[in-house]
C-alpha cells in the first residue's frame, strides 16, 4: 500500500481482502487451512488531472518498492482483463512466501475525461495458526 500511496498521494483506496480464507469455510470443508492463501486487491481510481500513462505509474510503484528489497519478476505484456492498453508488472520480496501485482490501465469517464486506474493484487501463504497444533 506504501508504493500506491507514494506514486499517487491523496488518492483515496480501496481495499477488498480475503484474508478470511485462511480457515473458515476450509475447516468447515474438511481441508487443511494451512494451505490456504490470503489476499487483498487495493484499487485506486486515479485523478483525470493526472495524465501519466499506466506503464509510468506501474514503474513508479515498482520503483518504490525495488528501493526497499523487493524484486522484479516480469512485467508482464498480458494487460489486465479487459484492458489492452493496461500494464501489469509480478514483484516479490526474496524470503516471504508471497508476491504483489501491480497494474494500472484507463477508464474513460462518462465526461469523456480519461483517468487511470491503479492497482495491486497482493497474495500470500496463510501463517498457521500454533492454537490449533497446525
């Protein structure tokens, strides 16, 4: 969220996690929760004003977070769904068992105006919980 938040400052976020995956309805279906994986997809609608590309602000975060540790995967020349002139760039941080995805792409506003949209797709290892003996 830092990254987000430094390549586009005073734009609000939104978030939809589903961390709650790790356990819940897994125990309910008999699985072993511990190998389950959370998530959270953090969007933000950008401001028309702005008029950096999607390849600029997906650099830009990728830029921030390589500054503090974390490395390139690819960059991906499969935009996002539905979105051809979208940029998709895999990050991962060496020693933690997850990675992030940052993508940025247009959207036409119903003004005609274009603004970006930003966002990361963040998944990782459910930790185990030590209460349950897992």
């Amino acid at each position: 969220m830092s990254a987000l938040k430094a390549t586009m400052p005073g734009i609000e976020m939104n978030e939809n996690s589903s961390a709650d995956d790790c356990g819940g309805p897994d125990v309910i279906d008999s699985k072993d929760s511990s190998k389950r994986i959370g998530s959270t997809v953090i969007t933000i609608p950008g401001d028309p004003s702005d008029k950096r590309q999607a390849k600029t602000l997906v650099q830009e975060a990728a830029n921030y977070l390589t500054s503090h540790g974390w490395t390139v995967e690819k960059e991906s020349k499969n935009p996002p769904a539905g979105h051809p002139d979208g940029v998709v760039m895999s990050l991962k941080k060496p020693g933690t068992a997850g990675g992030v995805d940052i993508s940025a792409w247009p959207f036409k506003l119903t003004s005609g105006k274009i603004s970006q949209t930003f966002g990361a797709t963040i998944v990782t290892d459910c930790l185990r919980n030590p209460v349950q003996g897992k």
